[in-house]
C-alpha cells in the first residue's frame, strides 16, 4: 500500500512522551484524515518529490508522524495487552479459587453422601444380621420340635405292637370265650387310633422339614445379601477415607458412567426390605409350627394314654367277670363233686337193697313152690296161700321200685359226670381266658411308654 507523505500530518505536531500517567489517545488514522488535505499534501509541500526522478515512487523511510503512529499503537497493543493478561491473570485466579472451593465442597458433599450411604447400609446389614440370627435361631428349635416328633413316632411303636400282640393273644381263646367282647373293642380302637396318629406325626414331620428347608433357603437369601452389604460397606468406607492426599488414587475414566443392571436407592432398600419381610414371614410360620407341634404331640400322649387307660380298665372288668364266673363253676363244681358222691353211694345202697330182696324173693317163691305139691284137697287157697302170693308180688314190686329208681339214680349219675366234665371244661376254659388277658397281655401292657416319652421326650 502506499504510504501518505509526511506533509498530512504536519511537521509542527509536538511530541508527547512515550510513557505517561494517564494512556495516550489513540491515534487518527491517515484514512481518517480530510480527502483535500489528503490529496494536497500528495502534490505540495518541503518534502514532496515534485519535479525529482523518483517522482511517483514511495521512500522507504517512515515518516515521523508515521513513527509516532506506530509507537502509539505498539503501546497501545502492549497495554491492552498487559490489561488483558492481568485480567486474565485475575479471571484464572478467581476461577482457581471457585474451581477449588466447588471441588473442595463436592468432595465433602461426596464424603457426607457416602457416610450417610454407609449408615443406610449399617442400618439393613444390621436388620439382616439380626434377621439371619433369629431364623438360624429358629431354624434350631424346630429341628428340636422335629426330633421330638421322630421319637414320639417311635415311641408309638411300642403302643401298636402291644395292641397287635394283645389282638392275637387273645385269638387263642377257647370258645365260648373267643367272642367279641369290649376289650377287643377297645383294642382295634386303640390300633385304630396309633396308625391315626403315627400318619398325623410323618404328615407333621414332612412339613417340619419343609418348613425347616424354607428356613434355610431365607436365611442363606439374606445371608448372601448381608454378604453383599459387607462388601459394599468396606468399598465405601473405603472411599469414604480417601483423600487429595491419598496414595493409592489414580484417574478411572470409564468408571463415569452409569451400569445397565445398577438399582435405584428405592429398589435397593425394597430389596432388603422383601428379603426381611419374607424370612419374617417364614420365622413366623416356623413359630406357628412349633406351636402346633406341640399342641399335637400333647394330644397325642393324652389321647393314647386315655386309651390304655380304658383298655386297662376293659380288662380289669373283663377280668373280674372271669373270676367271679370262675368261681362261681368251681362252686358248683364242688357241690356236683359231692352230689356225685352222694349219688354213687345211693346207687350202691339200692342196688345192696335189691340185693337184699333176693333171700325174701327167694323164701316166699319156695315156699309156694312147695305147697304146690299139696296132694288133693290140701292144695288149698288158704290165707297163708294168699298172703304167701301178696309178699312175692310185693317184693316183686318192691324190686322193680328200687331198679326203677337204681336206673335214675344211674342216669343222675351219668348227667353230674357230664356236669362235672362240662364244669370242669368251663373253668379250663375261663383259666386260660384269666391267663391270657392277665399273664400275657397285662404284664405285656407295663410295657407302654409313659406321657413324657409318647410326647417325645426322653
């Protein structure tokens, strides 16, 4: 670009100094000036090169006002450079400072977040911990209510076979007294009533260790999340103690970004809380269960001994009905021992008295025999002749009289043998009843087990 002669700005501009108090004016440019003033000083003037050989050609010398301008606007540049660059200095120091408190507060926002994090995670461990105490607690007294179920099932054993065993006892009896009394009554019903209950007991058994499975399966549910929570817990204290002066810091960029599969604060306490509410839930089942274990196993040893007692008590009724018959038919049976006796030696004197009839049979016949041979008119019907007639016919009827009465005296005989072998069978018979009921399924019932035992204690 051409360059304005040094006539435009005058050669009369005093010269201001370089440095002052106060920033000089800024400087006019030549574009600024007047176009005559412009053009004038390009024709006219102590320096114009009018009439010269390089006329039309520029020096390359500045001109003073030239220098002046360029002085000017380096100081200008240099001044608003400085002011720029203290105002700079002064926006980064300000910028430092806020960027350092701001930073300085998130980290001690972070730290509270993370402490108040650390105590809502205190909070659920210790409401898990306490819930895995209670279930493994509660888990223990129900394998202790299941053990005592197993005993009592064992323990009904011993019942069940002393009932079979008195049942087929008993079917040795001899008739009559293989019949349907209320002992055998009172022994199915107690057979009856031990395979209720030893159903009841595995039924109740099955679902102990049911319940006890669940009692795990909870507890290790929220063991695994107490597990968790220790975890995390150590990773946030962790954190929590870092520091600008901590020595085990380092830049992780990627770690900025939000996981896919991370819960929200809300769905991490429902979690906890569901897993709480829910072996909450299975303790109290487990609770409920224990109660109604021991209702039953109380039931249970009440009812079977309520049982033996009535069968004990059918067989002591039955047993004092055996011994009053029994001895009642030993009774009789002496008095038809004495009557047999009585009978025999009854039998003995009739025939000694029809024996006895046989020398007065003998002296009557005789002597009608021998007046038989009276010779003529001697043959006589005399009163000796009639009287001699009457005592044969009335010894005659005498001795069919007592062989009449020696035949029922015989058949009297015979029927108290019969009795007395009737009698003595009958007492056979109710002595091996006596034996059975007494010897054999008595002594047999001590065995059965106490209340304590049938509850399943040892």
């Amino acid at each position: 670009a051409a360059r304005p002669s040094a006539a435009m700005a005058g050669p009369e501009a005093p010269a201001r100094p370089l440095l002052t108090a106060e920033p000089p004016p800024p400087p006019v440019p030549i574009s600024a000036l007047p176009p005559k003033v412009y053009e004038a000083a390009l024709k006219t003037g102590p320096d114009s090169s009018s009439g010269l050989a390089t006329a039309g050609f520029r020096s390359a010398k500045y001109l003073p006002p030239e220098w002046h301008q360029s002085n000017y606007c380096q100081y200008h540049r240099a001044f608003a450079s400085c002011q720029e660059a203290e105002r700079n200095r002064d926006e980064a120091k300000e910028l430092c400072e806020r960027t350092a408190a701001a930073a300085q507060r998130a980290q001690q926002d972070s730290t509270a977040a993370l402490g108040q994090r650390l105590q809502d995670i205190h909070f659920w461990k210790g409401e898990l911990q306490k819930e895995i105490e209670d279930l493994d607690a509660e888990t223990g007294l129900l394998a202790a209510q299941k053990l005592r179920l197993e005993r009592a099932l064992d323990a009904t054993e011993v019942p069940y076979s002393i009932a079979t065993d008195n049942l087929q006892c008993r079917e040795r009896r001899q008739p009559p007294d293989l019949v349907c009394d209320e002992v055998e009554r009172e022994l199915l019903k107690e057979a009856e009533l031990i395979r209720n209950i030893q159903e009841l007991l595995k039924r109740t058994l099955m679902q102990a260790s049911n319940q006890m499975r669940l009692n795990r399966d909870h507890k290790e549910i929220c063991e695994m999340d107490w597990s968790d929570k220790v975890e995390t817990y150590n990773i946030d204290d962790k954190c929590g103690r870092y520091n600008n002066q901590s020595t085990n810091i380092q830049f992780h960029p990627s770690s900025v970004k939000f996981e896919e599969s991370a819960s929200t604060p809300e769905t991490w306490a429902k979690f906890s809380h569901d897993n709480i509410y829910k072996a909450e839930r299975e303790k109290q089942a487990s609770i409920n269960l224990r109660a109604l274990v021991d209702n039953i196993l109380h039931d249970v040893s009440e009812d079977l001994r309520m049982q033996c007692a009535a069968v004990n008590e059918a067989f002591a009724k039955h047993l004092e009905e055996l011994d009053d018959t029994k001895h009642k038919l030993e009774h009789h049976l002496k008095k038809t021992l004495k009557e047999i006796g009585d009978q025999e030696a009854n039998i003995a004197a009739l025939k000694q008295a029809i024996k006895d009839k046989e020398a007065p049979m003998k002296v009557a016949q005789t002597r009608l025999y021998d007046r038989s041979f009276r010779p003529n008119v001697e043959l006589c019907r005399d009163a000796a002749q009639f009287r001699l007639i009457n005592e044969v016919e009335e010894l005659t009827e005498s001795i069919e009289s007592l062989k009449k009465k020696l035949l029922e005296a015989e058949q009297s005989l015979r029927n108290l043998e019969d009795t007395r072998m009737n009698l003595e069978k009958e007492i056979a018979v109710k002595t091996n009843s006596i034996f059975i009921d007494r010897q054999k399924c008595l002594a047999h019932r001590t065995r059965y087990p106490s209340t304590l035992k049938l509850a399943g204690y040892q």
